[in-house]
C-alpha cells in the first residue's frame, strides 16, 4: 500500500515479455479449444510494482486471453514507469527533480489522472492520504537502515516539504506544476490499484470480462464467471488470498465488478527499541502506525479501494466511516490484531465468518 520504506520484493525479470507471463489452465482442461468450447479458467502472472501481478479470466479462447494478457501486461509497466518512487528514472522521480518550477511540465496520462485521484482522496480525508509524504518516507528508510528512529526535528523538516496545495494540475493541458521546494511524491498507497483497474479496462476492451486482476492483494473485479455464484475470495488479517477457507479467515463472495485492498504490516514492518512500526505512515505525525493492524476496504475501483485503506488506517473510526460516505457502496473491514471478528464500516458485501 503506501509509504513502503522497506525494499520492494526482488524479483528476477526475463528478457522478453513473452518469458514473463504464464498460462496456466487449470478448469475444464477437457473442453474443446476455441471459442465454441466451454469456458475455461486461464490464469496468468507478471512480475511489477515489487509484487506479483495475477490475471484470473473466463473465457473459451484461451489464447485470446493470452493475447489480451499481454496488453495488460505492457500497461501496468507503463504505469510502473510513471509512478515508481525506487526507480530514479520514472516519470515521477524526475517530475520530482524539476520541483520548484516556474513552468508547467508535460506528463503522460496516466500520472496525470492518478495524481488528480490522489488529490482528491487526500482532501476527501482530511490529508489522512496525502500523495506528498515522499520526505517522510525517505527519512524512514534511512532510519530504518541506522536502526534508529526519526529524531524530532528530522521529521518537522520531512513534513515542512509536504503538501498538496503545492501540485498544480491542468488536465487539458496535460501538465504538472510543483512549487514547493524538496516536495517527493509518493504514490505507493494507490498506484498498483490504479494499475489493477487499467489492467482489467484492456482485458474488458478485448472481450475478456470475466476477469479478476489481483496484484498483490490489490484486486479488481470484472464481471464474475456465470454459474460460479460470484468471485470467491478468502479475507484475513495477514492480507487477501485464494482458495479455502483458513481458521479465522472470512470468505468472501462478490457477485458484481468491484474492488477490494488490504492495507497492513503483516509483512512490512520495522522494529526498533522493542516496539512495531508499520510501513504506513500517519502524515499528521510522521510516525509510522503501530502494529499489528489490518484494514480491507471494498469500493467501485481498486485505485479508490487501495487509497481509503491507507487512511483509514491511520484514522479514528468515526473519522473512517464519514470518509467511507464521501464515496457511495465504499465499505471496510477493521481486523482486530488479537484475534476475532472484524469490525464492519458500511455494508461489506457477501461475508460470511468462519
């Protein structure tokens, strides 16, 4: 989610992209190929963002889907590209470098409506998500490398080069304009659901609607499989998964398009001095939360779903529900780090507890 000052997972990339993604058929292997058949569920995988991105279709063809995977595949880099905070030349990090600017910058698409969505989120929360935390997530990582935590005055100087106020948008122009002087734009709290949405967009523009885009527990839903009863998704402390039902864990069955994302430190964490800090960031204090916690929320995209669970993980839950409101069928699941039933924010669709 956002604001990860531990290093992103490494993961080796073959040369071409045709290494890169698998199929893998595993329901109705004795069906006819081709578009006549019966449908077949075809899953695929993509190394991107520090994670794995998986792509579950239904479909007759399974080469179409191979085909239409491949697009999919391509955009998601592209939006890597754009909003990487570890890469030192994507378009953000050198957007970053212009900063102050008395000139309007050219950006691509992509950055320009996922920086506006951004924005939105974070005035919708108060600044709870707040896209210019970059400072504070740098002097984290330092910190956590001497093995110290932040000095006082440390993060005042991180949180004075904050603020979205300073961004300067013209959607018409397609320009970005960044006044403040140190500003860094961190978009790890909602760039990999942005990129699940685009993701399941390309598969939808190819016929492929029965598809379910998840990267790394940042998941978009397309239309769900006919007679399945719906996208079946195993929800749990540590994070979202597939397949049965564990202790503890609650099944999820969602029978229309949507979003869902976990935001937690199950396994991005620092420890110093016997106590836990998270990898989200509060930009109110610039302190990490403490752990152990997990929030899931549910929303129409995955880019509105992966944003709210990073600030609702560092509000109070009656701040959490009033965000909630401000964007309709948005609902969430606050996981209690002792164990036990969830608390539930809204109307979480299709849950049952085990």
């Amino acid at each position: 989610m956002m604001s990860h000052y531990a290093p992103p997972v490494q993961i080796s990339r073959p040369d071409t992209l045709s290494k890169v993604w698998k199929i893998s058929l595993i329901f109705g292997l004795l069906g006819i190929w081709g578009c006549r058949g019966p449908l077949q569920k075809v899953e695929l995988e993509h190394a991107a963002m520090g994670t794995r991105f998986r792509i579950v279709s239904y479909h007759r063809d399974p080469q179409k889907v191979g085909r239409a995977a491949l697009l999919a595949m391509e955009k998601i880099d592209r939006i890597e590209q754009a909003c990487s905070d570890w890469n030192p030349d994507s378009e953000i990090r050198q957007l970053c470098r212009t900063a102050p600017s008395a000139n309007p910058v050219s950006a691509s698409g992509d950055l320009i409506e996922i920086l506006s969505l951004a924005i939105e989120i974070s005035r919708e929360s108060a600044g709870a998500f707040d896209p210019t935390i970059g400072p504070l997530v740098r002097l984290w990582r330092r910190c956590q490398q001497a093995g110290r935590l932040p000095r006082p005055d440390e993060l005042q100087r991180a949180r004075r080069a904050m603020g979205i106020e300073s961004i300067i948008i013209d959607v018409d122009a397609g320009t970005v304009q960044l006044l403040r002087e140190g500003i860094g734009i961190d978009l790890g709290g909602i760039a990999k659901g942005y990129a699940t949405d685009a993701a399941l967009k390309v598969m939808e523009a190819q016929g492929i609607e029965h598809t379910l885009i998840d990267g790394g527990g940042d998941i978009s839903l397309g239309v769900p499989p006919p007679g399945r009863g719906g996208w079946r998704l195993e929800l749990e402390p540590n994070g979202i998964g597939g397949g049965s039902s564990s202790e503890g864990g609650i099944r999820v069955i969602f029978d229309d398009r949507g979003a869902v994302a976990t935001s937690g430190d199950a396994s991005r964490f620092v420890e110093i001095d016997g106590k836990r800090y998270s990898h989200i960031l509060d930009p109110a204090t610039g302190w990490g939360v403490p752990g152990p916690h997990a929030v899931t929320v549910h929303a129409a995209e995955g880019a509105i779903a992966d944003a709210l669970a990073t600030a609702i993980s560092v509000l109070e839950v009656e701040q959490a529900k009033s965000l909630l409101d401000s964007f309709p069928g948005s609902s969430a699941l606050l996981f209690d780090p002792a164990g036990g039933p969830p608390r539930v924010l809204g109307e979480f669709p299709g849950m049952t507890n085990h």
